[in-house]
C-alpha cells in the first residue's frame, strides 16, 4: 500500500543553463531513484507534442526554474506559450496538479510585506495560479529554495527531504500520509542497503511503536470531546 | 507651457507579430503626431544596448503587450531577461517611470474575484511591479484594453485619448493637468486643420470660461472650509 507507488509526476524544468545549476543538480539527484518521477527540459527544442504526451501521463506536474525578474525564465515561457495553445490541452490538465518549485538568488525572507522584495512568491506566482485556475488544476503550495551556499548543512537535508516529499507525496500532506511516505522510504533504503538494515528496522518499529501510541490519544481525545 | 512638451516616452512592444495587430495599429494611430513618444519594438533583435541608450533619453519607460498566459509574450519576457542584467542598467532606470499597457483578449471585468480570471490585473502583474520596486521606478497605474470588437464606437475614441494621456499626460492625473493637456490637443489640431479654427477656437474659449468659473467655485469652497 504505497503512498507514492501511484502518483506519477512530471517535472518541466525550465533554466537556461541546466548544467551548470549546482541547485538543479540537487533536485535530480535527491530522487535519482524515483521511479515514477520523469523530467522534462523545456528547453529542449520543439518537442512540444512529446511534452503534452508525457503530461497526459503524469498527475502531478511541477515547473521547476529559478526565478529571473520576479518570474521563470524566458525559456520557460516560450515552452508555456506554446503548449498551453496546443489543442486538447485543457483535457490533457483538467483534473491534475500543478506545482512549482522556484529556487532563489535572495534569502526567502525577503519576500515579504517589508522586506526587501515587497511582496510574496505566491503574489508574484499569481500567472502560474491564474493558469491552474484557467485548467481546473489543483494548485500547490509552492516549493522554494534559496541559494544552497546559504544553508547549513542540516537545512540542506531538511530541503532534500522536502523536495522528495513535494515531488512524491500525495497533496493532503497529514501527518499519517507523511508517517507512511518515511517508512517507505527507510524500506527502499533497506532494500537498497542491507548492511543498513538492523538499524532502519529498529526505527521502523519505534515509528510503529509511537504510531500505536498516536491511536491510542487520538482515541482518548475523541472520547473526551464526545463527553 | 506645454504639460506634455518636456517628458519623453519610450514604448517598448512585446509582440510576436506587431504588423498584423490590429490593436497595436490602434495605438500606434493614436501617436502618430506625438513627437515625445519613441517606439522600440522588443522583438528586433540584438539592439539591446541600443534600448538601453534609449531609456536613457526618455522618463516614462511603457511595456506595451498582449496578455499572454496572464502575463507578457515569451519575447518580451527574454528582452527583460537581458535588458535587466545589463551593466549600469540600475543608473539608467533609477526615478523613471514604469507603466504597463496590456492588451486582453477576454472583458477586463472577468478579471476580478469572482469573475472567470479570478485575479485582477494588478495581481497579475506583481513581477513587474516588483521590477519597478527593484529599481527604484515609479509604478504607473496599468493601462488595459479589451479586444477592440468588444467596443462601441465611442467606447473606442475614449480608449484612444486615454492611451494618448498615458503617455504623455504628467503623473498627477489632476483635473487642471488634464485640461491643460486637452487645450494643448486642440491648439495641436487647430494648427495642423486650419478648417476647424474657428470651431475649435470656440471650444478652447468655452474650456477657458469653465476653467474661471471653476476658480471662483473652488474660491468659495476654501471660504466655506475657514468659517
């Protein structure tokens, strides 16, 4: 029973220089072994239709770029352009989701009423909000990231593991969704590694122990509302 | 005194295919015989330095464009890209003037909560509020306009004299600015049509005796206002 092993996404990059992005190559490597996560370089010339083929494939689809100006790149708008005017578009993304993820040159602080960007990502990702809502998507919380030289390295695996959850978990981000999004990730990790394996099963029974505790108060709890 | 004799506007298109727009014939019509205002069309190339010494010379800096996806054209969006990252650029924009004219395809008034767009332009247009934020240039209220066809006759005269106050007319839209700019228009045209003179000399003497009558209102209200 996979929380993941069912929800297929799509990610559109869109960066003018994707190799040499040391942020782009962190996203793809913190789930190289994703099997239902497929990324797309929308700059990659005019595979619009092979585009639009892949989005029908996919549930969730996320535009993952650094913001240029206030908004993605031009490449990606190019891309945009282009395959939001394909025909049977809107049947292709009705019902689906749309994410972004947006790295950043600034601290995420400054987007903010005051701060040095004045307004907030999701003010300046209106068009993007503007374009689920024109498609009937369901839009996401929007995923952001400032420039890796400026976390720790502790923040850096806290963004790694937020990442893999944004690209992975199903929308409604409960704590039982997430619970069960870690133990399977710790059961491939045990598959994976076995010389890891005592270790990971311990924490997985701790996981299950504490679970079990969780039921037993959400039970108490609901008993003393009913009171 | 001319009002709109010292400020110079330059006009930056964004517009995959500004010779068969029917709405930016429209705007350039409306112009024609205003000597302050440069057009630049956006798509002409590499003439990015070129743009850069035409900001310099002009105040009022217009980025004129078709909606595209709730924001500008790929092609304007690339010119930003590069203009924006130019060495000196945040010289050349510091206290000028940013305004948008935006062209919709859909009636402006889905663009509200509750209409079909949902958001409103201003929302829409955040990024490049923020652009104007960034570089310390004064916003100007967005200019919008619906698909000409929607228009009636007069709807469509009144949208060209308010695009030719957008650009040319002082920021401080005040009433006596904006019948200084309309005498300004008629001495224009008188000049030019020597056949309306004696018409026109009768309006711009009717618009001078509303303008005393108006004085010794406003004279009265301020009397009122001290007792």
């Amino acid at each position: 029973m996979g929380v993941d092993s069912k929800l297929k996404t799509l990610i559109v990059i869109g960066h003018p220089n994707i190799q040499d992005s040391r942020t782009q190559q962190f996203f793809k490597e913190a789930v190289q072994t994703f099997e239902n996560v497929t990324f797309f370089d929308a700059t990659a010339g005019l595979e619009i239709e092979k585009a639009q083929q892949l989005m029908v494939d996919h549930q969730r689809i996320i535009l993952q770029f650094p913001l240029y100006w206030y908004s993605c790149p031009a490449c990606l708008k190019d891309w945009l352009d282009q395959i939001l005017s394909l025909s049977g578009i809107e049947e292709t993304l009705a019902n689906k989701e749309l994410g972004l993820v947006v790295s950043l040159g600034v601290k995420s602080s400054e987007f903010q009423a005051g701060g040095r960007e004045k307004f907030t990502l999701s003010e300046l990702m209106r068009p993007f909000e503007a374009i689920a809502n024109k498609f009937n998507m369901s839009y996401l919380p929007i995923f952001s990231l400032s420039n890796l030289s400026y976390l720790t390295e502790i923040e850096t695996k806290q963004a790694l593991i937020k990442y893999q959850q944004y690209v992975s978990m199903e929308k409604s981000f409960s704590f039982e969704i997430s619970e069960q999004w870690h133990l399977e990730q710790l059961l491939k990790i045990q598959k994976n590694h076995p010389k890891f394996e005592e270790k990971i099963q311990m924490l997985i029974e701790e996981i299950e122990e504490n679970r079990d505790e969780l039921s037993t108060l959400e039970h108490s709890l609901k008993e003393m509302k009913e009171e």
